[in-house]
C-alpha cells in the first residue's frame, strides 16, 4: 500500500514539473501578411464612360521561405481577402493559377516584424484584351 501511494506522489510530482516547464504559450504568433486579391480587366471592350474596375479574386496563396520551401497554403475568400499569422521573417507569397498561363499573378517576396502584419496587394492579369 505504501509503494501505491508512493509512486502515485512521484507521479504527480513529475506531471505537475512537466506542465510547469512547458509553459502555456500562443503558438499563433502576432504577426504575419494580411490583403486582398484582385483580378483584372473582366471587360473584353471598355466604353467610354463605362468603369471596368477590378474584382475581387477567391485564390490560392502560398508562402514559401526564400529557399522555395513552402511554409503554408490558403484560399483568399469570396472577397479576396487573405489573413496568414506568421512568425517574423523573409517570405515569399506564391499566387497559385488554376490554368497554364491565365490568370496569372507575380511572386512577391515579403518581410514580417514582430508584432505587425504586411499588407500586399495580388493582382491577377485575366488575360481578357
């Protein structure tokens, strides 16, 4: 009986260490990229007097570290907007195209600082002339 309580104590001991060194910290870090993503143009022939403006554009991003490594993909919403925590550091987002050549977006290379998040802009050519 004296052994069961006794190792019942070492076990608690041991668990309530552990817990204590691991601490209780956010994995989800204050920083990362944020935005939107747009698509244009999406008028074949523009009138004058007629706005043909950008819309926006539900797509998959992915951010890679500068080796090409990727970090994370996601889908911007029906809106386009986009919000990725990530720690502070070089990155760069990859806009993903569903088709060979359209629509197409450029790589853009970004940095995060601790405790803010970057604002970029993905624009999509269409591909409509």
């Amino acid at each position: 009986m004296k052994q069961k309580t006794l190792l019942l104590l070492t076990v608690s001991i041991l668990t309530a260490m552990i817990t204590a060194c691991s601490g209780t910290s956010s994995t989800t870090p204050d920083s990362g990229v944020e935005g939107k993503v747009i698509i244009g143009p999406v008028c074949p022939v523009i009138q004058p007097g007629e706005d043909c403006l950008d819309r926006p554009y539900q797509a998959t991003l992915t951010v890679n570290d500068p080796n090409g490594r990727k970090i994370v993909q996601v889908e911007a919403d029906e809106d386009g907007r986009f919000k990725i925590p990530l720690e502070p550091g070089n990155y760069i987002l990859v806009p993903e195209s569903k088709g060979l050549m359209v629509p197409f977006a450029a790589q853009q290379p970004f940095a995060v600082v601790e405790g803010n998040y970057t604002q970029l802009t993905i624009a999509y050519d269409s591909g409509i002339r």
